[in-house]
C-alpha cells in the first residue's frame, strides 16, 4: 500500500497519528518533547526516530551539568528562566531523513531561525533555517553520521544561551530559535520559508498592500549555507526585507542588493575564494592549470570566477570541465575517467577542483586508479578539510594538496558545552539504514568515520577544522543579537523597545562592527563579510595515513593579498621540489613572447634587437632618438654627447702643432723683418713675405674653433677665417710666382692714366683683389646657407656626435676650390721656370711648397667625404697644418738659413730673380 493509501485509509477511519511524548525536567525548566510523524510522505516511524531522541534528551541532561560547572576559569553558564515551555518538535521522513526542529521563547519577539548543513555543509537549509543533520540522508547502507553538522547545531544553540546569559548583550531578552530541515529540497525548503512568514498568530500567509506593520513568526533567518538553496528562497526574505545570514553559501550572485537586499553571509564568497586560489598559482609561478567542478551553481560559479581571475593574471586555463551531478555511478565513474585523461593529455600539473567531498572523494579514487601522481591539487573550501576524502585508501601518493578553508575561530568554552553529546558512544556510533517500506527497524553497522570519545569528566577537543564552520554560526547568531541590541537601545542596560518587525533590524545589520574573540565582524555593501580564508596543505607523517591539515598561510580579503610560508609546505616530492606547471619556459630578460596556438602560456622566445627594449606588455620597444640599447635589453640608456675635446688626443696634437706653428711663423717674421732691406728678403718678395706670414698665423689661430662643443659662433666664424688666412697667403705667393716666371712684369703692364699709388704698389693691388674675391664668395655662402649646429644621431649607435653643419655644399666647395685654384696657378707659374746654378733658385722652392699643399688638400677631398664622427673636423685641420707648414718648411726656411747660417749668400748676386738674370739659351751658347 502507497503512502497516500495509507493515508487515505487512516483518515477515512478517523484515527490520528499516534504521538509519543518524552518530558524531562532540569532545573526546574520543563523540557517538553514530542514525536511528530511528517505533515507529508511515509508516516512510518523507525527504530532511527526514538534513537536520535533519547540521544537528544540524554545530550540536554549532560550538557546542563556541564555547564553548571565552572572548569579551567571558564564563566558558569546556567539556564534562564525566559525559557520556559521549550518543546522541541523532531520529525522523520523516510524520504529526506532530516531533522526538524523548532524552538520557541520570548512571546514578544518574533523567534529567530537558523540553519546548518550536513559537516556544516552537506544539507543545508534552503528555507533560511540553520540545519542540523543528525542523520545523514539514507541514500546508501553506508552513509555515516554526519558529526561536523551536529557541531554546527551545537554552536548555534551555543551562541544563543550565551547571549540569554550575557548581562550586556540584549539584557532582559531572551532569544528562541526554531529548527528546520529543507531535506536538500527546493519544495521543502520553500513550504518552510513560508511557514516563517506567516504571522505569528496565525497560520496563513496573506496578500497585502502593505507589509510594513506584517509581523513574521521569526525575526531573522541564518543560512541555507548552499547557494543553490539560498537563491530558491532569498527572494521571497527579500520581499518582506526579512534579514537572512548565510554562514557558508559563497555564490556572488547574492552581492545583487537590487535583488537580495536583505542578504548578509559571514563566509566570504566565491569570487573571493578564486581570488585566493589563483593567487597560490601566481605565488609558485604556475601559468598551465586545469579547473574542475561540479554541475550546480557551486562549481559552475567556481569556475567562472578562477577563470576569470586566470585571465587578468595571465594564466592559462588548459582544461575545464563541469561533473555532472546526477548520472548513474557507471556512467559517473566513464565521466571521471574521462576527465583525468584529459588532464594527463594537457599537460598540467596544477589543477583545480570545485566540488563537495562526496564528488572529489570520487575523484581521487579514480585519480589513484591510474595511478596519475606527482600533481599539485588545489582543494576549494569544501572538501579541503573533510576526513571523508582524507581517509581515502592509498591518498597520500597522489601528489600534493593545496588549498583554501574558512578562517578558523576559537570559541572559548565550546568544548564543554559539546563534550556531553560526544560522551555517548550509542550517538557517535548510530547507524543508519535505507528506509524500506516494510522495515521497522535499522540495521547495526559499526561507524567508520568517528572514533569513540570519552569526556573523562572534562572537555572534549573539538577540531580546529570543525571549529571554522561553526564559527561563521557562531558569529552569525552575534551579528543578529548585536544588531536587535542596536535596534532595541539596550546600551544603558534595559531595552526599550518590545516590539520590532524584521524590516526595522535589517536597518541596522549593516551598522554592525564588533569583535568576537579577536575577530572582527562587519559587513561591507554587498553584505559581505571582511574575512578571507586559512591555507591549508595535507601533510602525511612517517606511519599515518590520514594527513594532517597544516596551516601554511592565509589569504587577506581586504587587502587581496596571499601571506604563505613556502618553508612550511610538503610538497609530497622527490627532495621535496617545488613542481612546474608551464607550457613553456619563462622568457629570459629582454625577450619576447610570440604565442603559439590559442592559449597565450604557450609560446616562443624572441630577442629585442638592438635600439629597442622589453616592455611590460610583451613588447620590443623602439628606443628614443637620443637612447640606445644592446640586444635582449630590458631598458634604453642615454646617448652621450660627443664632439671634439681639448682632453682627445688628436685635439692635444693639434693644439700642440698649431702653436708650434705660430711660433716658427712669429719667429720667421721677426727675421725677416729685421732683414726686411737684405737682397733675399727682398727676393722672397719684401713686405708680401709678411703679408703671407700674417696670413698663415691667422689660419693657425682659426684651428682651435674647431675643438670644443660647436655653436652657433663657432659654426659660423670658424671656415671663413681659416680659408681667408689661406687665401691670403697663396695671393701673395701667385703675385711673386708671376714675377718668377716673368709673366707678370711691373714695368710697362700697367696703364700710365692709372694713378701713381697704383703703379708703384700694383703687387699689393693684386694681392688685395685676390683676397677680396675670396671674401665675397664666402659673404655669399654665408647669407644664403649659413651653417648651423647639427646634432647627428646616425654615426654612433651609443653617443650622439654634434656637428657643425657646412649648409650649402656648393660655397663650402667654391671656398675650397678658389683657394687650390690658386695653388695650382703658383704651381704651373714656377714648374717650368729655369734658374742659374748661380743664383737662389726661388721658383723651385713656391713649386715644392704649392706641390705639398696640392697633395694635402687632394688627399683631403676622400677623406672628408667618407669619414664619420667626431673627428671628421680634425682631417681639415690636419690637412691645413700639412699646407702650411709645406709653405714654411719649403719656403721661408731655406731664406731664414741663409740670412743666419749663410751671411754670405745673402748678396745681391746670388739672390736675383730668373728674370733678371736669364740662364743662357743654345744660341748664346
């Protein structure tokens, strides 16, 4: 017969349920137990019913007498008198087996309700209500007793007879709670968040316009902690601005005020938890990851938050892939398979996993079946810490474990308070069997999860890993307490105010900052709260299989920033190394990645040429104009300024030559002006001889602008009056190489109408139209292309050569031109020109000093035009001294050894001109 037959015939026969009553009495508090069968489903009681109450009833008993001692300093906590009339109302569905309970106090304040979930995690209430699983839902013969949910109701009912007791928090008050079980299902999740919105008299849920004076049974909801179950109900809290705390569901989807407006939680959400995980990848140089997940909003919303975090650090996600959560075990275990394959095939070393302890328990068996070791595993929050994938067979040789957990809190005095429960072997040690529709009792199976513990009369130590959810109820119920304690201004010891409704506490649940034991609680605008996550790492000791859950580090959510001890990390590792997880190797310094493929972790190094750099965003940059750089450099340095010093060693040499020079030319003028009148002074032209001297130690002086950093004077002045002293020079020396050669004579050449200065000073008139030709044609090239400082950044990949810039290359040239132009006249006026044995032979020596400036200015021409640099100047001034000291060298030496050395020679005979004294022709002869 059918469940509805069933109950069809029942009421036909007008024969209620049978309820069985159990009433204990401590401390003058009545205590009022009822067994009530299911409103809906099997109305079948099992033997698991009655044992799961009397552990109950034994477990109140237990802990009052714990808590009417005072043990190690610990402040005496007693039963107030505002709880009265408490019944506790435990129902059992054959289908959910979930425990429901509620409990009632304070007639003037709407009671509030919490929930918890199976290990504080695996059945949570989706109707808000803080779910205890005292037994795990019968979908096998071996699910054990879920002890972690059972701390979480502990911890709850802990917090609440702590703030009853408190003389500060809500004095006068007296908090109730109500308790129930959503059986991990939206319909039941839902029946109950609206039995919590009825009001508090009646048991019908009424359309209205206006809600605001509408008074819920219950003041506040805590949980459900999955977000699955959370998003089916937060809406409807939300409606009525019903306050809700989560402790454990994480999917940011509630950080939407628009829609959740009346939604807080005091475990971080998930984006939070990705931001912590890529941050481990990040801290080990991890780039090549997979990320697995199961098929419900936990592990799809995983997923998309790490891989969202993966791509703004630059780490590739190789392989995704989402467990679907209700396929047949065979076609489960052929998925999994399937996954792991696909994991070895991409290469990673690091991966993942978004999943319940039940799905990743899976997961490492398969993982251990083909033997896939040497990986690094970062575990999410829910099943970094559970024994159940710990006490996997052989677990320790799948590689390392990584990951992150709830911040774990220390609640002073909780091991007393939950030492009575855990005294009784017969509840750690109850079992459980599938519900048959014709079984009226549950087999005995021993436990395998818990061992038995014994208070020894004392405290129990209750797990540090058990401790971090139950904390986040712990500080959930304080946060409801300190925001009624606000909203009722009890600050001056008495609350004012008697009557709230669930709209008015919402108001102040954001106002609420307070610190409980050493943390502090507070909510930021997406009513999330500060806290981050513990990083935890299993390590496995020499003899046990069961690894202990070691605190590495943490990771800070107000900051974004993961503090780790590397030292303190067991890699599971031959010598303990630190594993890889690249697709390819990190460029070195100066060297660029060129992707290959999709994925950008997978790529090829290339150098930056030389004149560029590395830029952060994976680029060579061209240097600057005045920067340079060598091949693979990370950065450009300054270009140095270069030019022609005094402290370079051709300056030095130049300078040096150029002074010589002009004190052999001071010299040579001294003599022959004190031998002005002597016949060869005379001979090598008399007062022309000082013109060409004057000349050539101006062209001397004019070498030195050509050191130092050029200018605009320097530029400007620096060629003209080098050239002009030249041109000086070799006027006077074409005026005297005319003469030599007798094509220029003075008498009878020049007009008798010229005027008489004229005619006897017509050498100088030569000389000075010569010289001024020259200055017109530099005045020409100096007003239409004047030359300017030029900053040459071709020539040096390193220094920048300042120049200066000639301007028009035709004047520059004209400049040069005239100048050889009169060199070589001198040379072809005085080449063929004989002399007598006899005589001085001054055509001989204009020949060789005009040869030796010819030869200097042709080598000049090649050099100049090919050479580069700072010492392009140089070759002009090398190439002037080389011209002038041939001229002194060839033609004013020779004069000054006769007039010192050879007196002698110094006659009028020996030193007369080839015109004046012919050498004899054939004729004659």
């Amino acid at each position: 017969m059918s469940c509805s037959q069933k109950k069809k015939a029942k009421s036909l026969k007008k024969k209620a349920a049978p309820h069985f009553t159990h009433q204990a009495f401590i401390s003058g508090v009545q205590v009022h137990r009822q067994m009530l069968y299911p409103r809906d489903g099997c109305r079948k009681r099992s033997c698991l019913t009655s044992l799961a109450w009397e552990a109950i009833a034994e477990q109140d008993k237990l802990a009052h007498k714990e808590r009417s001692k005072t043990r190690d300093g610990m402040p005496e906590l007693k039963v107030l008198n505002g709880f009265k009339d408490r019944a506790i109302k435990l129902d059992v569905d054959c289908t959910c087996s979930d425990a429901l309970a509620s409990l009632n106090s304070m007639p003037s304040l709407p009671s509030m309700s919490f929930s918890s979930k199976e290990a504080c995690r695996s059945s949570l209430s989706a109707s808000g209500t803080l779910q205890h699983q005292i037994v795990q839902r019968l979908t096998s013969h071996d699910d054990p007793f879920q002890l972690n949910g059972f701390y979480c109701l502990q911890a709850m009912k802990f917090a609440i007879e702590e703030i009853n007791n408190s003389s500060t928090l809500l004095p006068g008050v007296t908090l109730g709670y109500n308790i129930q079980d959503t059986c991990l299902k939206s319909s039941v999740a839902m029946q109950s968040a609206i039995s919590f919105l009825t009001p508090k008299n009646g048991n019908r849920f009424e359309m209205k316009c206006d809600y605001t004076d509408h008074s819920t049974r219950v003041l506040a909801v805590l949980g459900p902690s999955t977000s699955e179950l959370s998003r089916v109900i937060t809406q409807l809290f939300s409606f009525l601005l019903v306050p809700q705390i989560s402790y454990a569901a994480s999917s940011n989807l509630f950080n939407d005020r628009m829609n959740f407006p009346s939604f807080y939680r005091t475990a971080p959400a998930d984006e939070v938890q990705a931001a912590a995980m890529i941050s481990i990848v990040e801290t080990f140089q991890w780039n090549w990851m997979a990320v697995i997940g199961t098929d419900d909003m936990y592990g799809r919303k995983g997923i998309e938050h790490i891989t969202q975090h993966a791509s703004k650090s630059g780490i590739c996600i190789a392989y995704e892939e989402l467990i679907p959560l209700n396929l047949p075990h065979s076609k489960l275990q052929r998925k999994m398979e399937s996954v792991i394959k696909n994991i070895v095939y991409s290469r990673v070393n690091v991966t993942a996993v978004f999943a319940d302890e039940g799905s990743a328990k899976t997961l490492m068996m398969i993982i251990l079946k083909h033997n896939v070791t040497g990986k690094v595993w970062i575990a999410s929050e829910a099943w970094v810490i559970s024994k159940i994938v710990a006490k996997s067979p052989n677990i320790s040789s799948i590689g390392t474990i990584l990951g992150v957990a709830f911040k774990s809190g220390h609640i002073p005095g909780f091991e007393y308070y939950i030492s009575a429960a855990l005294a009784f072997n017969h509840l750690l040690n109850l079992n459980s069997q599938k519900c048959g529709s014709d079984e009226k009792f549950l087999g005995e199976e021993k436990h395998k999860e818990h061992p038995t513990q014994s208070v020894d009369g004392g405290a129990v130590t209750v797990d540090e890993d058990r401790q971090r959810i139950s904390f986040n109820v712990y500080s959930a119920v304080y946060t409801v307490s300190h925001a009624l304690h606000r909203l009722l201004r009890c600050d001056l010891g008495t609350c004012t105010k008697s009557t709230v409704y669930p709209w008015q506490l919402l108001k102040e649940i954001p106002q609420v900052n307070f610190t409980l034991h050493s943390r502090t609680i507070f909510f930021d605008k997406n009513g999330n709260p500060p806290t981050g996550y513990d990083i935890i790492n299993w390590q496995w000791k020499s003899g046990n299989s069961t690894p202990e859950f070691k605190l590495i580090g943490e990771y800070r959510a107000q900051d974004k920033k993961l503090l780790i001890n590397a030292s303190l990390i067991n890699w599971n590792t031959l010598q303990n190394e630190t594993p890889g997880s690249n697709c390819s190797t990190s460029c070195g310094p100066g060297q660029i990645k060129l992707v290959k493929g999709y994925h950008s972790c997978c790529y090829k190094c290339a150098d930056c040429p030389a004149g560029t750099f590395q830029s952060g965003d994976n680029q060579c940059v061209p240097c600057l104009k005045n920067e340079w750089s060598l091949l693979k450099s990370v950065k450009c340095q300054k270009k140095t300024i270069e030019f022609l010093q005094w402290t370079d060693t051709v300056a030095i040499l130049v300078a040096s030559l150029a002074a010589l020079s002009l004190l052999i030319i001071v010299a040579i003028t001294g003599i022959f002006i004190i031998n002005l009148n002597t016949p060869m002074v005379q001979l090598a032209g008399g007062t022309t001889c000082l013109v060409m001297l004057v000349s050539m130690a101006v062209s001397c002086c004019s070498l030195y602008c050509f050191i130092e950093e050029p200018n605009w004077l320097l530029c400007t002045i620096r060629q003209p009056i080098f050239s002009i002293g030249l041109t000086g020079c070799l006027s006077a020396m074409l005026v005297k190489s005319l003469q030599v050669s007798g094509l220029f004579r003075v008498t009878g050449c020049i007009p008798q109408w010229w005027p008489e200065f004229m005619r006897h000073n017509d050498r100088h008139l030569m000389v000075c139209s010569l010289f001024l030709l020259q200055i017109a044609l530099c005045s020409v090239w100096q007003l239409t292309s004047p030359p300017s400082v030029f900053a040459n950044y071709n020539i040096s990949v390193t220094a920048i050569v300042m120049e200066c810039d000639e301007g028009s290359v035709t004047g520059f040239g004209l400049m040069l031109v005239y100048n050889g132009l009169l060199a070589l006249a001198c040379f072809l006026c005085t080449f063929m020109v004989q002399s007598s044995a006899k005589n001085y032979n001054l055509a001989r020596h204009i020949t060789l000093a005009m040869l030796i400036y010819l030869m200097a200015w042709v080598f000049f021409i090649p050099a100049y035009t090919t050479a580069k640099g700072k010492f392009v100047s140089s070759i002009q001034l090398f190439t002037g001294l080389v011209s002038m000291y041939g001229i002194i060298a060839a033609y004013f030496l020779p004069k000054c050894y006769i007039i010192l050395l050879k007196p002698e020679f110094n006659s009028l005979s020996y030193c007369q001109s080839p015109m004046d004294n012919p050498p004899p022709n054939s004729e004659s002869q």
